[in-house]
C-alpha cells in the first residue's frame, strides 16, 4: 500500500500515541489526503485478527470504502444505529477496535452522545475518530478523545504545495431579483469559455431539490455540449450510483448537481470545478465544498464560483488555536488567501469578497437602511442572506426594495404579533421554530390562525402574563413543550390534544382525569404503592393477582375500552361484581 510522506508522519505519530498507552486517539488531515489510507494500515498491520467495528453518518461512505481490502475485516453501523446508550453498549461490546468517521457528528445528535458514553464504559478497547472537519457547533470533536494527532490541513497542504491554490469567483448579477437567471448563466458561461478545451468536470450544489430541478434546465441549454446529471434523495439508490459511477468514468465535460450528496464520504474523480448555488454560514459546510477540488499535486487549476457569496458571510476563524499533540493548540495565524487566488484572470469576471466590502462598493440606501452587500442588509434586517435570496426566488420580478418593503410592512402585524417570519413568531410566542412550523403545516394554518389558536381569547399581554405565573395542577404551562414534559408525552400529541380539547387547561384536565399529578405520574411508571378501592397495587399483575383474573384478561379490556388507567379497570370488576 502506497502511503505519501505527510501521511506517514500521522501514521507514525498514531503509532507513538497507542505505544503510550492510550486508546482513546482523535486524528484529522484535509479532504483529499487520504485519512483512510491511516485506518487502512492500523487494521492491517496493528490490529490483524481484532474484531473492527467502523461507523460513518451514511451508507454511502461505507459502500465506497468496503472495496478496499483491509475493510473486508471490519463490520460497519451508521450513527443512526446508536440510539440510546444501552444500545451503544450492546453493539461495541463486541468488537476490539472502533473506528469512528466524521467524528465531528459525535456532537451533532443522541446517537453521537451514546458514543462517548460507551467510549467512557469501554476505557479498554482501542477507539479512533477521525475527520476533516473537526469543529462542530463550537466544540472541537478532538476533546472527545485522550488524545489527538493533527495532520495538514487545507493551508498547510496550499503552502506546501500539495494542493494547488483554487480560483475562486463571486458571481453578482446585473440585476436585482431572482439570482437564478441568465445574467449567472452568461457568466459562467464566460469563465468557462477557455476552460471547455480542457474538458470540465464540474459539481453544482444547490439549496433543495426544487432548485436542482430548475436549475438542471437552465445548464442543460446553456451547455449542450456538456452531460448534466444529478443526484438526491427522490432518486432510488441505484439511479444515484450509476449517475456517480458515470461522473467518476468521464474524463471531461459533465456536470453533476446535488443538494447535500456530496458533501462527504462520496469518491469523486479528477473534480475541475465547484459551482455552489446554495448560501451557507457554516465553515464545515463550506469547507466540504471546497474540499472536492482538493486532490493532491493536481495538474488542473480547480476553480470555485460562488454564486450566493458565502464567504463574506462566513467565520473563518482565522486566529482559532490550531489543535496539536494534546488538543490545548498552538495559535496559527491563517488567511484566506492561503487558500484561494484572488489574482486569477477570471477577475473581469466576478467581484471578490475584498471588492465587496470596500469603499468603492456601491452604497444604496432605503427605509433608514444602508447597504452595499446583501450580507449587510440581513445582519440590519435581522434575517440570513439565504432567506432574502429564497424570497426572490419565490417572488420573481421582485426588487431588494420590494424585500423591505415586505418586512415591515405593518399589516405583518397581527394581535401584536410579527407574522412576518417564523423567526419573530417564536420568539414573540415563546416557542421553537420547529413548532410553529410543524403546527402551521400540520393543520394548514394560516400564519393569523396559528396566532389566533396560540392566544385563544387573550390579548398578547394577558397570554405572556400567563406564561410567567400559569402553574395548573402542578403543571408548569408555559408552553406546549413544558406541558409535554411534566406529562412524559412527546410534544406533538400535546398539541393535537390541546386543539381536540379547546385548550391547555381542558387537555390537562382530560388526560389527568380525577388523578393528582403524582399519582398520574406514578401509574405512568412510579415505584410507590398505589390503593384504590381496597386494592394495593404498583403493576398491573398486583391488581391481577389480588382480583383473580388473569393478564390476557386485564389486556383484553384495555384494548377493548381504550382506557387511559388501570383505575378503570378495578372500577370495572368492581361494577361486575356487585
């Protein structure tokens, strides 16, 4: 197995970590360096005949690097087998050595939470995380491990010139409005122009599926000569592989869109060019991105075209300490021009993120509102760029003043509520975004409806004055999701009982029936005996064994009866009986 020096240096960096004693090894290096090739040779040459257990976010990643021969030891779970802890510790139990892919997702979910509960318990087997991306949500995944051995990274890689700089372009469209459009179209077409001799392979991402659709059209027209494809989550999985495998055989001229397919863990051959029409505030996401024209000691200049500006609207955190031997870091001073060239002759082209922000940059102003970049006005509007670029898209022929106008336009106020994005609506009302929009959609609600069922028949001011003060039978009301919790019910059958019953208080009173709290909560699976009508019970078999009947009986009325308690039933025996 060929492995290049910088990855023999990691390698052997590994290898003095498990000789100290440790078992717990994080190790990171940039997309495209091979961080593999490193689980590839510790199977093979440290761990033969140990059982190998390797988990990645998707299938995908599996699928492809299966074909490799040290991989036909190993058995592989996604992230979504490691739903609670006891599950977690059930599945590695039985192996030696766990090897953990994008281990940045450890902090993502539960499933990755179930992980390093199970590291804790199994102190003695041998775990590897490893990942391009080692910053997620704020918290370096290296901090989950003992100890952490960092390889190159995207600049270190640009310096030492195993990566080539990439080009990178800012499209600005001629006009306002929709920035899907022919102006794009004519763009690219111009920088492709001397680029089409060397045959392009080229990925474009998009925001969703509808986009990709429209999209696909456009390119299609504008590149005939080109073979456009396209993979997503409507396709079966074998129409995606064939599109993928058809991408990997080409050797120029095609074109392949995705939403979010190719972020990480797909294989993809000899990329030339990366189009993103879909804006981001994430570095990990952006970096991904980036990360497909990064093939070592390439002969091709990879080019990136932004068509959203991204990068003005992205923290690169470029004085963020840089992790090294025990993960406490050293500061490296970075720039973004380490990693791009801001010099390339597609410069009549496109604007770069300097020019943008520069005192040449043409000022607008409107409403009291003062911009140059669509970046500007949305941190003033308190709104993403990708909400404003969303809403010109549904709205075409629309205007950047036409956007403001939309936003505060006080008709957008309703019982002294902001209607005007789910956003405000949360926060005004005191709940999540998820809920507002899962309830609107849910019973295809208009945004004044959903206000109307929130307030019922009280004013904005009468509803927060409840919130702070309203505890009703030991319940905490605040909201839907306090009431879930004091209840154990998930928050959606909350809000579907609270709709069914005209209010919180009525579904409070429905579910907990003549019960206090407490002794709804015990049946619910408390451990203290309970005594009705002369009969002490903690579980359904205490009633069944003191009343003389059987469990398939108990069952039986349950089901048949649709009873909420086993109350109902002791109250049934008792009528049967007298």
């Amino acid at each position: 197995m060929y492995i290049s020096d910088y990855n023999q240096a990691l390698y052997d960096e590994v290898l003095e970590k498990i000789k100290a004693g440790y078992h717990q090894i994080f190790y990171s290096e940039a997309t495209g360096l091979g961080k593999s090739i490193i689980m590839q040779m510790l199977i093979l040459q440290q761990f033969a005949g140990k059982q190998v257990l390797y988990i990645a976010p998707k299938y995908s990643i599996w699928d492809n690097i299966s074909q490799y021969e040290a991989m036909k030891c190993a058995d592989y779970r996604m992230y979504a087998a490691f739903k609670d802890t006891e599950t977690a510790l059930d599945i590695i139990h039985n192996y030696d050595v766990i090897f953990i892919d994008e281990c940045h997702h450890m902090y993502s979910d539960i499933q990755g939470a179930s992980i390093q509960k199970a590291m804790a318990v199994y102190s003695n087997k041998y775990f590897f995380g490893f990942t391009a991306t080692p910053k997620l949500k704020g918290k370096l995944a290296s901090d989950a491990f003992e100890v952490s051995c960092i390889g190159l990274d995207v600049y270190d890689a640009v310096k030492q010139g195993i990566f080539p700089k990439i080009k990178y372009a800012i499209l600005v469209p001629d006009t306002e409005g929709d920035i899907y459009n022919q102006d794009i179209i004519t763009q690219i077409q111009s920088i492709f122009e001397d680029r089409r001799k060397v045959g392009e392979k080229c990925l474009v991402y998009l925001m969703d599926i509808r986009d990709l659709e429209s999209y696909t059209s456009l390119l299609k027209e504008a590149y005939p000569e080109y073979d456009v494809m396209s993979i997503h989550s409507k396709k079966t999985l074998k129409d995606n592989k064939m599109a993928l495998d058809q991408f990997n055989a080409a050797v120029g001229n095609v074109m392949l869109l995705s939403v979010d397919s190719l972020m990480e863990g797909v294989h993809l051959n000899g990329v030339h060019c990366v189009i993103s029409c879909r804006h981001t505030q994430s570095l990990n996401v952006f970096l991904q991105i980036m990360g497909r024209l990064c093939k070592p000691y390439s002969k091709v200049e990879p080019l990136f075209i932004d068509v959203t500006d991204s990068v003005s609207d992205i923290n690169f955190d470029l004085d963020e300490p840089k992790p090294k031997g025990n993960g406490t870091g050293q500061i490296t001073q970075r720039s973004l021009k380490d990693m791009i060239d801001v010099h390339c002759k597609e410069y009549e082209y496109v604007e770069f993120y300097e020019r943008l922000r520069s005192k040449d940059d043409k000022i607008q102003t409107y409403k009291d509102f003062t911009w140059s970049t669509y970046v500007q006005l949305a941190k003033q509007l308190g709104v993403s760029v990708n909400s404003i670029y969303s809403w010109l898209r549904r709205n075409v022929g629309s205007t950047i003043y036409d956007y403001i106008d939309y936003k505060t336009n006080s008709q957008l106020m309703y019982r002294g509520v902001d209607c005007s994005s789910y956003e405000s609506m949360a926060v005004t009302l005191h709940k999540t975004i998820h809920d507002v929009k899962l309830v609107i959609k849910l019973n295809n609600m208009t945004r004044q409806e959903y206000v109307d069922f929130v307030l019922g028949g009280r004013t904005l001011d009468e509803y927060n004055q409840s919130l702070s003060i309203m505890i009703y039978r030991d319940i905490d009301c605040y909201s839907d999701e306090t009431i879930a919790r004091a209840l154990h019910k998930n928050t959606m059958e909350v809000h579907s009982g609270i709709k069914r019953c005209g209010g919180a208080l009525s579904y409070i009173d429905d579910v907990l029936k003549q019960l206090t709290l407490k002794q709804y909560l015990w049946e619910k699976g408390g451990n203290k005996k309970f005594s009705y009508h002369g009969i002490k019970y903690n579980t359904p078999e205490d009633i069944c064994d003191q009343l003389g009947v059987t469990m398939k009986t108990y069952r039986a009325f349950m089901r048949a009866t649709k009873a909420d308690s086993p109350r109902e039933f002791i109250d049934a025996y008792m009528r049967t009986e007298r």
